[in-house]
C-alpha cells in the first residue's frame, strides 16, 4: 500500500500545477479583454471616420448646404466654419464639428 503513495503527486506539486494554470488562465483572460477593448475602438474608429468622410462629401457636393441639416443627418452638435486662405476662384475652409464625444475638425479647398 505504501508503494503506491509514493507513485502519486505530492501536494507541492499539486499546488504548482494549478498555480501554472491559473496564471496561464489569466493572462489568457486578459488577452480576451484586450481584443475586445480592441474592437469597440476599432468600431468607434471607424463611425468617427465615417462622419468626417460623409460631412466632407455633403461640403464637396454641396458647399452652400444649411448647417441644420448637417447637424440632423450626422448627429452633430455644432458646426463650424473659418476660411482659411483664398486663392483665385478657391477657398480653403476649416470646419470644425463638435460630437458628444470629441471635437473633430477637416480642411476642404472649394
């Protein structure tokens, strides 16, 4: 009977076999948690960029459109405009537009 005892684990080797995988758990976890975080930035990112990119083609198609409208489809809270430089027939045009999260600005040349 006693020789078979001694065949097992002991419990220090126990104990760091689970140390070893709670460890290996955790930083799996945190891994996980990262790539999540990861991906709502990516995701806000990319919402973000597409406001600029849709404001920047309603000013290009339309450089005279109302500020309200703007605001309504885009669900911004204010808009902007400081003309920059002028050169000729063209204006170069900061617009500035403020989201409930950040302050985002462009420059247009129309």
């Amino acid at each position: 009977m006693n020789s078979n005892v001694s065949k097992g684990f002991s419990l220090l080797e126990v104990v760091i076999a689970l140390l070893i995988i709670s460890i290996t758990f955790l930083a799996y976890n945190q891994l996980i948690e990262q790539n999540l975080k990861s991906q709502e930035l990516k995701q806000i990112f990319i919402q973000e960029s597409d406001k600029k990119l849709n404001l920047l083609t309603i000013y290009v198609s339309d450089p005279d459109v109302d500020q309200y409208e703007v605001r309504q489809i885009l669900d911004i809270n204010e808009i902007s405009e400081t003309k920059i430089s002028s050169f000729r027939n063209f204006d170069e045009i900061k617009i500035d537009f403020i989201t409930d999260d950040e302050s985002v600005y462009i420059t247009i040349i129309k």
